[in-house]
C-alpha cells in the first residue's frame, strides 16, 4: 500500500468514526473489501502468499469490515459485511488446513 492509499484509508476511517460516510461510501468500502478478498482466495487457491503483505491478510481485511460494522451500518450492507466475515473465516480455516 503506498502513502496515498494510506491517507485514503485513514480518511475513510476518520469519518467512518464521525459518522460522515453515505450509504453509497459504505457500499463502495464493502465492494473494494469483497474484491480485496477474492484476490487474497486467489492467492490462497494459488498457494501464493502475495509476498506477504499486509493487504493479503485476512486479519487486515477483518479488521476494516469490523470497522464498518462499528459504524452502524444500514442492514442491507450489515448482512453484506458479515457475509465477508464469513468468507474471512473461510479463508482462515484455508490456510490452517495448509499449513
């Protein structure tokens, strides 16, 4: 993640904690994070480690939908993240097996 992504991330944090996100912010964060999560299962299928990085960990992804899930999300998009969730458990349970 370069110094631009990150301030980005830092931004959408920031007012994901004020409170200042649209449903439609909400809903594009949960779309970035589900294609984040199927390169990670990519990865994973491909027994690629994506030379380690903190976005090709689960726990990072986890972490930023536990964080919309603080925010109070509206339902459809509450039932979207914990399906992440899911798929975030998934893929632990993977890995586990892999190892």
């Amino acid at each position: 993640m370069n110094g631009a992504d990150r301030s980005s991330t830092q931004d959408q944090r920031d007012r994901m904690s004020k409170g200042h996100m649209s449903y439609d912010d909400y809903a594009q964060e949960l779309a970035h994070i589900r294609a984040m999560i199927l390169q990670v299962e990519r990865l994973i299928h491909d027994h690629d480690s994506g030379q380690g990085t903190p976005v090709t960990s689960s726990d990072y992804w986890r972490a930023r939908v536990n964080a919309l899930l603080e925010a109070d999300l509206p339902r459809p998009l509450e039932l979207q993240a914990r399906a992440l969730l899911a798929r975030l458990d998934a893929l632990r349970a993977a890995s586990r097996t892999r190892a």
